[in-house]
C-alpha cells in the first residue's frame, strides 16, 4: 500500500503537469504562426506516435518492470519540454510534439501494470484502478486552469520552463520512492489462475501459460477502448467551436472541467467496484453513447447537463475496462496487456479529431461518436466472456 501511495502522489503531480499544457498549447502554436489545420495534426501526431511506444512499452515493461519507464518517460519528458520553452517555429513544436508522444505512450502501460501487480484480488484491483482514475481526473480538473494563469503571470517561455523542471524532479523523485513489484512465479500464476472465475454472474476465461498477448480477451474488446478515445478526442475537437466555448477561454475552461467533475463524481463511488466489470464497462459505454446522442439531436438539456454525464460515464467505463484485462491476465503479461489498451486509445484520439474535421459540414461530429460507440458495443460479443477457455497444455 505504501508503493500505491507513493505512484498515486507521483502520477498526480506528472498529470497535473501534462494536463497543464492543453489549455496553452494551441495559444502558443498560434503565436508561432501556426495554422488552425496544422495545429489539427499536431495533436494527432501526438497520438499517432503514442503507437509505437505502446507497442515497444508492452514487453518492455514485462521484461524490466515498469520503475525504470516511469522514471525515464517523466524525466524525458521534462527535457523535451525545456526544449519547447524555446522553439520558435511550428515546425519544430510538432517534431517536439510527435517525440514527446512516443516518450510519454511508456508511462500508463508502466503504471497500470504496477497497479495491477499490488492488487491480490479482484476487489483491490479495482479499488487501485478506480483510484489511478480518481488521481488522473483530480489532476484533469485543476490543472487547465491552474497552466493557463501560469502563463498569464510569466508567459509560455516560463511556463513551459517550470512545467519541464516540475517533471524531471518528479522523474527523479520516482526512482527513489517508488518499489518495484515482482510477478508470482509461472507455477503460482498457473495454478492460480488455469480456473475460470464467476463475478456477479460473469465467467470469464482463464489464464496461464497457453493464453496469447490478448490476455483471454477477445480482440474485438479492444473496439471499446478504441471507440472511447475517438468519441473524447471528437468531443474536444468539437466542443471549442461551439458557440457557448467561444465567448471566452475561461468558459471553454470550465466546460472542459464540468466532464472532468463528471468523471469525479462515479470514480468517488466506491462501491461500484463490487460489481462485474464488464457489466460496468457495457453499461458505462451504452450511457456515453446516448449522451453523445443526446447532443447530436440538441436535446433539451443544459450543455454543461450533458458534458457532466459524459464524464460520469468515463468514471465509469476507464477502471472497469482496466480492472477486467487485469482479472483475466497473468501477472507477467500485465505491461502487454495495458500496451494494447493503449494503442487503441492511441488510434482512437488520433482518428477522432481527423474524422470529425473532414465530416462536420455533413453530419454532427456528436452522432458519429454515437455511432462509433454503439458499433463498438455491438462487436463486444458478451458470450465470450461466459465460455472459459479450454485448460493450459501441461508442459
């Protein structure tokens, strides 16, 4: 418990950090010249190059741990973000950028994996999931305002200066407080986990020697993760063109946060955890999907109504999706795992923005995300979760 406190107090003061940027990033593009197109692709370069990060991060992470890419992927980061302080060209913020992508893609399959190492049992597993989430979103809420008065006071230079500085020492701090976490053995992964488990009336498949990176997942799952991510990278493409952000930045501001509050409120109702992840995950993407819905056909409700219950309904799919693969995956897979739970994030935020740009003048950007959620949910396939798999071949 004692490492969790330590990563939850690291991980909260890297994400402040990271977040802090969004608020300031497309100001400071514009003030290099940039172009409302260019600065599009910016952010998804920054996804896109999450990609093979993701990829090398997943047996990397296996192999060496995850203390090691933690500390490297903040203090990296702090570096390139020194850099940024001083680029005067667009171009050389989106070479920083697309860099700064494939640092920081080591940093959550890192994390998550070591979360799920310090969970005995399901239930702690949850609890640690549900609180990664609470420190992330508690991060979320404060940091945007907190980085755009940063550079009111001293301006980007500075800014970016003391945001890069915060991350090395935090880097730093890591590698001194935070323990690594050993895997069980093969023989007590195998014995502990060749079973199927019932959780609330869902089986779920076994684990062991035999199982591939999937972890017992079907592939199509992984369509939630994927469809999650493009509906929020559309929703935060979208929601600054609207005429309610556009009256000012403090107002775009806040109803970035009000999804952030959302996602606050269902990450502090603990006891949501007792029940099957996969029923949280199901219920939770059909609830953003009808928010998503509901904005497409400019429901009669407030618009910071609506963005409350989306983040609500991300309280509640994010630790479900990651208490589930942890459920049903070894311990020495954990980094793979988490990897691909990443890549399909990665995917997502960068198809959502490109999608929504080239489709706007033809349909609402808030109906695709509908329908990109409700085809995930339909490929999910629920069935595969009640049919165990077939016992390792003994070695």
């Amino acid at each position: 418990m004692k490492t969790a406190i330590w990563l939850y107090l690291f991980m909260f003061v890297a994400f402040f950090d990271l977040h802090a940027q969004y608020p300031i990033l497309t100001p400071f593009a514009i003030s290099l010249g940039a172009a409302p197109t260019f600065i599009g692709w910016m952010m998804g370069m920054y996804s896109l190059t999450h990609l093979p990060g993701n990829l090398l991060a997943g047996y990397w992470v296996d192999r060496y741990g995850s203390k090691l890419f933690i500390t490297l992927s903040l203090m990296l980061a702090g570096v390139l973000l020194l850099y940024q302080s001083k680029v005067d060209d667009p171009w050389h913020l989106l070479l920083i950028r697309s860099i700064s992508g494939f640092v920081l893609a080591f940093l959550s399959p890192a994390c998550l994996a070591m979360l799920a190492k310090l969970g005995s049992t399901r239930t702690q597993q949850g609890k640690l999931m549900a609180g990664n989430g609470l420190v992330h979103t508690l991060a979320s809420v404060i940091s945007p305002a907190a980085g755009a008065l940063l550079v009111a006071k001293v301006g980007f230079t500075t800014a970016f200066a003391v945001l890069g500085w915060a991350l090395i020492a935090i880097g730093a701090g890591s590698y001194f407080f935070v323990r690594e976490t050993k895997a069980p053995n093969a023989a007590q992964t195998d014995s502990g986990l060749q079973h199927s488990h019932s959780h609330h009336g869902i089986t779920l498949p076994s684990s062991g020697r035999g199982m591939q990176a999937g972890g017992g997942i079907p592939w199509l799952f992984y369509g939630v993760p994927l469809g999650l991510a493009c509906s929020q990278g559309i929703l935060f493409f979208e929601l600054p063109l609207m005429k309610a952000s556009q009256q000012s930045l403090l107002t775009s501001g806040l109803l970035f946060s009000m999804v952030s509050l959302g996602a606050l409120c269902t990450l502090s109702m603990l006891f949501l955890h007792k029940y099957s992840p996969f029923i949280r995950t199901m219920f939770g993407a059909f609830a953003l999907a009808l928010a998503f819905f509901g904005l497409a056909v400019d429901w009669p409700a407030p618009l910071s109504f609506s963005l409350f219950l989306i983040g609500m309904a991300k309280g509640v799919v994010f630790p479900a999706m990651a208490t589930l693969l942890a459920s049903v995956s070894s311990a020495n897979r954990y980094g793979r795992v988490f990897s691909f739970l990443a890549i399909s994030s990665s995917m997502g935020a960068f198809i959502g923005p490109v999608v929504a740009g080239q489709l706007r003048h033809a349909v609402s950007p808030y109906f695709i995300a509908f329908l990109i959620m409700m085809l995930a949910l339909t490929l999910l396939a629920p069935g595969k979760f009640r049919k165990p798999d077939a016992p390792p071949v003994a070695e």
